[in-house]
C-alpha cells in the first residue's frame, strides 16, 4: 500500500492502459479520480476500483477542453481534499502516410496527446504549487523517439510530451514536484489487435520476444509516482522490452 | 515488500556508498545478497553483520573488479554456497579526476578496468547461467557522465558511457532468455567521497539541480530494486537517471 492517503487523478482511464493505471493506483491505496472522455467506461473502471476496496470517483473529461482539464483537479480536489498524483495518459494512436493525413486528424491528435497533457498539467501544477508537493507523470511513446512510419502526427506529438516532460520538470523544480514520463513500446491491448497485423512482424524486433501488457506500463508509472522515486525528475521511462534504447 | 524472496544477489563494490545501500535494500526487498569489496574488511564485516539483522543470508568476497579470473571465482563460490544466483549488480567503481592534458596513461587504465572492465568481467561470469536458468536481472551503475560527459573525467565519462553501451549490448543477447539488463544513471550523490568535497564546491552541484539537493545512496538502491523485481519484466537495454534533475 505505497500510496495510502494520496489522491490521483488519471486521464482516459476508461479502457486500455489508463484503466490499468487507475486500478494500479487504487491498488496500491491512492483515492483515484478515473477521468475519461467515456463516461460510462470511466464509470466502469470506477466501479471495478470500489469492487476491489478503493475509493474512486468517474468524470467525463475532454482533455482539449480547458475547462474539463480545470475540473478534473478541481473536482478531486472536491472529493478528496487535494492532488498528488496526476498522470496523463488520454491519447489516440491513428494510422496513415503523412502524404494523406487529413488536417483535422492532425490536429486532433494533437490537441488530446499534447495540448491535452499541456491543459491537464496547467491545472494540477496550479494545486500542487499551492500544496508544494506532487508528481505527475505522462504518458509518451517509444515513436516520440525513434523512427517510425505511417503515423507522424501520433509521433510528434509524443515528441512534445517528452519536451514538454522536461521543461516542466524544470520550471516545477522548487515546488516539490516531480515530473517524469513512461515511454511505452508496443502494448497488447485490445486497440492494438484491432488495428493491423503489424504487431506479429514487430514481435520479431522486441529483445524479450513478446508485446509489453498495460500492466507492465502500470508498474513503471507506480514506480514514479512513489516516494522511492524521490530523487527521479525530468526522467523519461521506457518500458518496450529492449525494441528501443537510448 | 518482499518482491525478491528467495532470490540471490551479487552486487560488486557492496561495503560502502551506493553499494551498500544497494545491498541492504535488496535484502530488505527479502534477496540474500552476496558482494565484493576490494580492502576494508571491517565494513564489509559489518554489511554482513547489517544482513543478519534483516534475517538475510549475507557472504563477503575480496576481489578486484578488475581481475577477469576472480570474478569467475566469486560466482562460483556464490553458486558453491547457495546454489543459484538470480540477480547481478554492477556498482564497484572509481573516478580519479584529470583534466585530458595532465591524464596519465596509468590513471586512464585504472578507471577503465575497474569501471567497464570490472562490469564486463562480471557479466561474463554470470551470463552463462543465467541464460541456462532462463531468468535473471543485470543493473548496471552507469553515471550521467557516461551522457553528457563529465569536467576533468574523460576516463570516467568515457567507461560510464562504456558500460551504458555494454547494457544495451547484453540486454539484446540475453533478452530472448528471460534476462533484463539495464543501467542506472546517478548524479551526484553523496558517499564519503563526495562529503570530502568543499562546502563550496558542494553548494555548486547543488545549484544545477533541479530538485535541489544531492542524491542519497538510498535513491539508487530503490532504483536498482525496482529495476531487479518482477515489476520492471518488460524494462530492458534502458538507462533510468536518479539524478534529482541535474542533467535532463
């Protein structure tokens, strides 16, 4: 129970990775606010929370949204009496060769994977500043650094999330706040083999020769977000079985 | 949290500093750890000592990181008294500190020996039987220096970096047998030799770190456990910094 007392709040933890997260969290002892643009899936991964004997609260949240971003700390803070732990993990992974990516889907990408991750981040930086303490972690990817094909948007932007990581690790520096990212390679989940057989020819390239699960993610974010990380900031976390190191 | 009972450790370098640490937090995580230490026997006596406390099996070896036989020899006698070992440190290292126009050839030669030799030796040792047991943990103590290079340390920087690619290296040879190999990347922290330093000099690392103090061997050692449970199954060939924000 390494999280006792603390109160988390995780983005698109409706399904996938974020549901992981949230359950880990909760898990471990942390009050969750289990965000989602899915209602009802937030609503679910909050339910399985208080099956488990945690504590959750389920929010819609739009994280292109300024005001939905400000509400999910606000609204934590309203059940729980603070933020400790955000971590941003909403995020969409579309397919297709730059030469026919549509300008919306470009910016849409953007907008849920960085600027989402920018306007949540304001808003609990904001409260953890007054709290001086807290810890955020994002949720990257293995294509914000190495070459990739067929999805440039998905992989700039996760780019940005590790710059961004930094710069507000930095800027967070005399506040108490630690800020790290998980940089994941290619994750098992149900979008994922839905998606293409890419994954199969991947498994081929992956050190340990299978796909990671959201619970391998999960255990690397608990890591972070506990105080035996303490000393951990500006870092980013690749959790890929080896198909990627720098 | 007994993440690693039943599991058996060797960590060079384990009778001070960040060594230390690492082996009363895996035994504290439920390893029996054995380690190396190169001459003062009266601290490694008192690891042992620390170990038993913990209700850990506990076993002191002198060797020189740098002699390729003796580390044949350690895992050997590891196996001999305790009939497996799961998980291998990295950590014996030194730094002796000249700019590159005053270095001596010896002072180069003794920082790469011990640094990236000493880890080469060992992994060597280890690696057949871990790979037949198809299990096993390797966490390497790199630096931030073996990154972004270190001031009158072109030997250090360049064995930290050594070992940082040695991680990767092994990571991708042993991944298919179940072994995670990783690297661990402190900043400055604060052993005996660092407390040595000069308040000012001390005060001057501090300011280029974003979380505003030095590392404790403790926030290595935590590090290192993480990386050795069962937790960190899908980590492998990475670097992790524990450096409080000095190099990001």
């Amino acid at each position: 129970m390494r999280l006792k007392g603390k109160v988390a709040a995780v983005t698109g933890a409706g399904q996938g990775i974020g549901r992981v997260i949230a359950l880990t969290l909760a898990r471990e002892g942390a009050v969750v606010a289990v965000s989602d643009i899915n209602l009802e899936a937030a609503r679910q991964t909050a339910q399985e929370i208080e099956a488990q004997g945690g504590q959750a609260i389920a929010l819609q949240v739009d994280v292109t949204q300024r005001q939905d971003a400000e509400a999910l700390t606000e609204r934590a803070v309203q059940a729980f009496g603070g933020l400790d732990i955000l971590v941003n993990n909403a995020g969409i992974y579309p397919s297709a060769p730059i030469v026919e990516i549509e300008e919306k889907e470009w910016d849409l990408v953007m907008a849920i994977n960085l600027k989402g991750t920018f306007l949540c981040s304001q808003a609990a930086a904001r409260q953890m500043m007054a709290q001086r303490q807290g810890v955020i972690v994002n949720v990257a990817s293995v294509d914000g650094k190495t070459r990739t094909t067929g999805n440039a948007h998905y992989a700039a932007s996760k780019a940005g999330v590790i710059s961004f990581t930094r710069t507000l690790a930095c800027e967070m520096c005399s506040y108490g706040i630690r800020v790290n990212a998980v940089s994941p390679g290619w994750i098992e989940t149900e979008t994922l083999r839905s998606k293409s057989n890419r994954w199969r020819q991947a498994i081929k390239e992956i050190p340990v020769g299978r796909l990671g699960t959201p619970e391998d993610v999960a255990e690397a974010v608990l890591f972070l977000v506990s105080d035996v990380a303490g000393y951990i900031t500006g870092e980013v976390l690749d959790v890929n079985g080896g198909i990627f190191m720098d | 949290m007994e993440s690693l009972r039943g599991k058996v450790a060797l960590v060079t370098g384990g009778s001070r500093g960040i060594g230390r640490a690492i082996v009363v937090d895996l035994a504290a995580a439920g390893a029996d750890v054995a380690f190396t230490y190169r001459q003062n026997v009266e601290q490694a006596r008192k690891v042992v000592e620390r170990l038993k406390e913990l209700d850990r099996r506990g076993l002191a070896f002198q060797a020189d990181v740098a002699d390729f036989a003796s580390a044949q020899l350690v895992v050997e006698q590891v196996i001999t008294a305790w009939g497996k070992l799961d998980i291998l440190v990295n950590n014996a290292g030194i730094h002796q500190n000249e700019t590159i126009w005053d270095m001596d050839e010896a002072q180069w030669d003794r920082v790469l020996d011990v640094d990236l030799k000493g880890t080469f030796n060992y992994t060597r040792a280890v690696a057949p039987i871990l790979r037949r047991q198809r299990a096993g943990k390797i966490v390497n103590i790199a630096s931030i220096h073996g990154l972004r290079g270190r001031q009158a340390g072109p030997n250090y920087s360049a064995a930290k970096a050594g070992v940082i690619g040695l991680t990767k290296s092994v990571a991708r040879d042993l991944g298919p047998y179940g072994v995670n190999v990783n690297a661990v990347a402190p900043g400055i922290t604060e052993t005996d030799m660092v407390r040595a330093l000069s308040d000012e000099a001390k005060a001057g690392f501090v300011a280029g770190i974003v979380l505003g103090r030095m590392g404790q061997p403790e926030d290595v050692a935590h590090l290192v456990t993480f990386l050795c449970s069962d937790r960190a199954r899908h980590i492998t060939g990475e670097v992790i910094k524990v450096d409080g924000g000095q190099y990001i």
